[in-house]
C-alpha cells in the first residue's frame, strides 16, 4: 500500500510537473481544510451557541418530562451549567483554584517534553547497544536514571495536584452551595414547599464530590493528550524528514484511521450520562430510606413494620443493582470494541507508519560500519516510543467523550439542585399539584388564587410592623399540596394581646404559625407583622442540638453571642430555675457537659428545655404549638405565669383548659373554613365546659336505660308513653358537642 501511494505522488508530481513535496503538502492542505469545515467547524459553531446567553423561558410539563426522558447529554444546557458551575469553583484569576490550576497546566506541559525527550533516550541507548559501544552506553544509562527522578516526581506531581485541584473545586462549590442552602430557609422550603429535589442531602455530597473529580481529572485527561499529540506529530515528522523518508503519509494515514475509530464509537456509544446520573438518582433515593429508618427506628419498632421497611429498603437495592447491571453490560461490548479497534487496529497502523520513513528513506547507508543498523534501530526505537506515546494520548481523547457525557450527568443534578436553591430563594416553588389552571374557580378553591401550571402564584404583601401589630387581612392558609385550609382569614393582634387558637386537627392552627414566622408563603392578601426576630417558635417536639447543655438553652445562639448579650450562666440558672430544670447542671456535669440530648432527656424535660430558650431570648410574640403537653400542669402554669410577667405576648395552640386563664382573645377554627375570633372570658368558658360535660354524663346513660325501659313493658305486658312517642332521643347515634 505504501509503495503504491508513493508511485502515484512520484507519477502525479512528473505529470503536473510539480515537486513531490509540494504535491503532498497541497493533498495534505486540502485534507486538513476539508474536515476542518466538515467536522471542526461544526462543533466550534455548537459550542459557541451553547455559551450565548439566552433568556430562559418558561417550559411546560410536557418538555419538563421529555427532558427527564432523554437525560443528561452534551448540548446547549450542558454548556451552559458549565460555564456557571467554573465561575463558582474558579472565582477569580488569582484565586488558588487559579493557582493550582496553572500548577497543573506547566506540570503536564513539562510531563510531554519530558515522554519526548525519554523516547529520544531510549533510542540513543539501543543505538549503542546495537554498536557494542560501552563507553556511550553507559553515558546514556547515567543520563537515563538522571532523569527518572525528575519524570517520576513530575508523574507523582500530576496526581498529587489533580487531587488536590478536585478538593479546592469542592470546597468552593461546597461554601457556594451551603450558603444558598441556609440563607432564607432555603433548607426548609425545599423539602416542604417545593417537590423538585428528592433528596438535597444526597446532591449536596455525593454529586457535588463526584462533579468536581470527574471535572479535576477531565482536565488532565484532556490537556495533555492534546499536547501530547501535537509535540508528538511534530517530533515524528521531523524524525522522518531527517531519515530522508516520506514524511506525509504517516500522519495522514494515522488521522484517517482516529477519525473512522472516532465515528465508529460515536455512533455505537451508549448514552452514559443518562445511565449514571440514573444510577447517581438510585443511589441517593436508597439513602433517603436509610436516613428515614434511623429518623423514625422507635416509631417503626413500636408498630412492629421492620418487614415493611425491609422491603422497601431491599426493593430501592435491587432497583440500584439492575441500573449498575445495565451500565456494566452496555459497558461490556462497548469496551470490548474500544480494545479491539484502539489496540490492535492502531498497532497495526503504528508498525505502518512507522515502516514509510525506513522504506522511503533515499540517505545513503553504505559508509558506515554496521550499514546503517543501528542508525535504523535508534530510529525505530525512538519512533515506536513517541507513537506509542501519541496513541495513548489519541486513545484518552477519543474515550473521553464518555467522560464528557458522564460529566453532564454529574453537572446536570448539580445544576439543577443550583438552580432550584436561587428559584425558592425567590419564592418560585414548584409541585406536584392535583389541580390545574383553570380548577381554582371551581368550589373546591373557594380561595382568591392564582394558578400557573398547577401551582398557585405568591400575590401576598408582607410587610413589617412598626409596633410589632400583627395585621392578617385575606390571607389564605394554603398548604404545600394547594389544599386550601381556610379561604380567607382577618385578625388583628397587638401585643399583651394574649391568643388561645383552638379548634380540630387539620384546621390551620400550626399552619397559621408557618405563616408568621415566613415558612409558608402568603398567597394573597396582606400580612404586616413584627420582624422575625421578635416572634420565637416551640413546638410541640423541640429540637435537641449536639452540643453542651448550655447550647441546649441559648439556641440558636453560640457562646460568643450570648456573651456579647451580657448573659452569664446565673442567669441561666435563673431560667432553669423558672422552667424547674435546674438539678440538670449538677445531674449532667455542669454546663459544659456533652451528651446526646434527643435521649437523655424525657419528653418533659425537652418541653421544659423550649420554654428555657424562651425566656433566654424574651422575644415580643411566644408562637406555643402544644409546647407544655408532658408537663405537669404546675410547672405549665407557672411557666406561662412568668412569660406573661415579661412583657412576652402568647399565641398558643392547646387543648388544656387549664391554660385558659392566661389568654384574653380566642380563634376557634371549625375545621371546613370558618372562624371565629372573640375575647375570651376564662371563667365562662369553664363553666359552660363543666356543665357540658356534666350534660353528655346523663345523656349517655339514656340509651341504657331505654332498653331497659323496653324490657319492662315487654315482661309486665304493658305499654311505655315513652317508648311509643319516641320522646327520648337516641343521643347514641349524635356526635359529641365539640369544644
């Protein structure tokens, strides 16, 4: 073949009457400029339209769920996250991402002169070998362990700064990250308000670290190989020219045979970014179980559900081994294929190309001593060693589409989890919603809502309160799933202005707090409230931290800030001794002492370590959801009585009639809207309580003695004026007198 090549340059260049050498580089121009236009181009033209800023429109559900079809791949969106994603991990020029990455460019630059260079070596060495030359042999053996020491550490240098480019990536994408997660309540609005990442834990960890790897290594992997092939392709023509060979035919011969290897596997290639960023889904989906299990261990143990969990934990497993089952056999063949064409299909080209130049060779070897074989041997070596080095650097860039392609998986979901953290900072929530545009006029919504794609639009004002007034007017209780709570809701609160909420389960009571302290948001209407700082939340399940059990008493304060307050811990036991927790310093070790708190404490002493925090930060508003419900009514009372005696206004939510008498106003919600909102008179209201229980006593006993009644008239044969009028009601079948 390579004769043939050579007599149609030679008879084409006599006929045309131009020189072989200027015939091969015009085919060679002619070539270069072809698959530059047909090839290059193209992708340089995609590339760029994909980094053109556009502004994003708003996509239906119908391309919101084409898009999750397809999966990740490289087009214009990848590019795009991309180039956001390098902002963030790359701030600046003179950042130490920067640094570290310039570090690692010189690193890699100095490793190919360095593989140029020790091929170069090689060869000398088999030339004097091949000559029986001791003395140069030797020389060149010295020069070769001279430069092992500097290639190694150069080779352990790339490793060792890829790591470390990876870590630095991380953590500038990991600050980024937690500081959208944090700011505003991001953390809880989405889990609760918005139904686009299943699992935030998962991405904030386990795909954030393989972005930045997969990206970190993608450099050198990309880098220099291209070097690689550049310096190489000129050292190997230079090589030949000086051999006095055919220079051309080689490398046109090697492009020919990269490009058809480099079509084949584009078009065989399975779509590896939409498998791993499935798998990478499965992956945080199994470990969303696991953190439920440990979440929730008494509740499932108490009802006895571990073969419940066990399934649903085996079911997410086995989801996860027939994804990466799948990835495995597609990789199979895929690979199987890559081997065969890159290794021996390229070897085969290789010992071609780097036959042409001996071949052609037109210097004269007849004067020197061995007839010019070890010249050859030297030759061959050198050559073999710089082309091998030049298929290795082919073969990386070839397969690091798929890299590429994995990479999109990876910046995808870290795209996206971005991307979702700034839409719910700005109050963009969506969900799965079961009504749609036009269903909010039905009866079902009598609430004054706007929808858009399912999801009602935010038209609330919410202002501050200079006064610290709570202002309500049309304010919808609107839950997460767009059930509407109550339609519409007015109230006025000022402070001292002491509120009792009551009413069933699932009325709004807790949701109405959601709604004060900027949880939940105001769909329409007006809310002027105080700022968030002056209104304090206890649940009915307070949270316990991991820290000293002076943590537990200031949170969310540090020491530092409660220092900077002028607090000491007397005035910590001050408070312990209000909420009767002050044998826990002497119990637990002092203030200082770390235990895990979830369980040491008893339901009690966890309700009393709330109340605690309250009266450490004496805030305007006391936000209390069943707060006091394992306390004794004692304690409660005397709790309540010294919130009351610090200026802090109550809003409480409890079924206790005994808190009564420390509320001036009601809101009693009655479960299908409606309210009602009055002052309340504790005393009247106990007493009509006692009699009402005092009535559903005698009633109940009714229907019993009306069987009895029954059984009477039946046995003495006569007939009851009772029973026959039916005037005693069968207040069996009644529902009880809510509160």
């Amino acid at each position: 073949m390579t004769n043939a090549v050579s007599k149609l340059i030679r008879d084409t260049s006599q006929k045309l009457n131009v020189s072989e050498t200027n015939l091969t580089r015009g085919g060679m121009s002619v070539v270069v400029a072809l698959y530059i236009y047909k090839v290059v181009y193209p992708k340089v033209r995609e590339i760029q339209l994909g980094l053109t800023y556009q502004e994003p429109r708003e996509k239906n559900r119908e391309e919101i769920i084409q898009e999750k079809k397809r999966g990740p791949t490289v087009n214009r969106d990848f590019f795009m996250q991309l180039r956001k994603l390098m902002r963030i991990i790359i701030p600046g020029v003179w950042s130490k991402s920067a640094l570290l990455l310039a570090v690692h460019t010189v690193t890699l630059v100095t490793r190919t002169f360095l593989s140029i260079y020790v091929a170069e070596l090689e060869g000398r060495v088999v030339k004097y070998i091949v000559r029986k030359d001791v003395a140069k042999f030797a020389l060149m053996m010295t020069k070769w362990i001279g430069i092992a020491v500097p290639a190694t550490f150069i080779n352990s240098m790339i490793r060792f700064l890829e790591s470390h480019l990876a870590l630095t990536f991380r953590t500038c994408l990991v600050k980024y990250s937690y500081d959208l997660y944090f700011r505003n309540q991001c953390y809880y609005r989405v889990s609760n308000l918005d139904g686009r990442l299943e699992n935030a834990d998962h991405c904030l960890t386990e795909d954030i670290t393989a972005f930045t790897s997969s990206i970190a290594h993608l450099y050198s992997h990309i880098t220099k190989p291209l070097l690689d092939s550049l310096l190489i392709s000129y050292s190997l023509v230079a090589l030949a020219r000086a051999r006095g060979g055919a220079s051309l035919p080689g490398p046109v011969l090697g492009t020919l045979v990269v490009l058809i290897t480099g079509r084949i596997l584009r078009r065989v290639s399975p779509k590896f970014g939409s498998l791993v960023a499935e798998e990478a889904h499965r992956k945080g989906y199994l470990r969303a179980i696991h953190s439920r299990i440990i979440a929730n261990a008494e509740e499932i143990a108490f009802y006895g559900g571990q073969k419940v969990e066990l399934g649903i934990l085996q079911q997410g497993y086995h989801s996860l081994v027939r994804q990466m089952n799948i990835i495995f056999n597609k990789r199979l063949w895929y690979i199987m294929l890559e081997q065969f064409l890159m290794k021996y299909v390229w070897s085969g080209a290789g010992m071609v190309m780097t036959s042409i130049p001996l071949l052609t060779s037109t210097i004269s070897e007849s004067g020197q001593a061995d007839g010019g074989v070890s010249e050859r041997t030297q030759y061959f070596t050198t050559a073999k060693n710089m082309l091998t080095s030049g298929a290795d650097a082919v073969e990386r860039l070839l397969t690091s589409y798929k890299e590429i392609v994995e990479l999109a998986g990876y910046t995808a979901r870290v795209g996206n989890m971005l991307k979702v953290f700034e839409e719910v900072q700005r109050g963009r929530y969506v969900r799965v919603s079961v009504m749609s545009d036009n269903e909010n006029r039905d009866n079902r919504c009598p609430a004054n809502l706007v929808f858009q794609n399912g999801v009602p639009v935010i038209n609330g004002i919410v202002t501050e309160s200079p006064d610290g007034t709570i202002i309500i007017r049309d304010v919808p209780i609107v839950t997460p799933n767009c059930d509407v709570v109550v339609p519409s809701l007015n109230l006025t609160v000022q402070p001292q202005m002491h509120l009792l909420i009551t009413g069933p389960n699932g009325c709004g009571k807790s949701s109405l707090f959601r709604i004060l302290s900027g949880l939940w948001p105001v769909y329409s209407g007006s809310l002027q409230k105080p700022v968030t700082a002056d209104m304090f939340y206890i649940p009915q399940r307070p949270y316990m931290l991991a820290g000293s059990l002076r943590d537990q008493v200031i949170y969310p304060d540090s020491v530092e800030e409660m220092r900077s307050k002028g607090i000491m811990d007397t005035h910590l036991e001050d408070i312990m001794g209000i909420v009767n927790l002050q044998h826990l310093v002497i119990r637990e070790g002092g203030w200082d002492a770390q235990q895990d708190w979830k369980d040491v404490l008893s339901g009690g002493e966890k309700q009393r370590m709330g109340m605690a925090r309250l009266f450490y930060h004496k805030p305007r508003y006391a936000l209390l959801d069943e707060c006091t419900s394992a306390v004794s009514i004692d304690v409660e009372g005397h709790m309540y009585q010294s919130a009351k005696d610090q200026g802090i206004t109550l809003l409480t939510i409890t079924h206790r009639p005994t808190l009564w008498k420390f509320h001036t106003h009601v809101l009693q919600f009655d479960g299908e809207g409606g309210w009602k909102f009055d002052h309340l008179d504790s005393d009247k209201r106990l007493s009509l309580k006692d009699e009402k229980h005092h009535l559903e006593t005698l009633l109940s006993d009714i229907p019993t003695k009306m069987e009895r009644l029954k059984e009477l008239c039946s046995i003495l044969g006569e007939d009851s004026l009772l029973v026959e009028e039916g005037t005693i009601p069968d207040v069996a079948s009644d529902t009880a007198l809510s509160d």
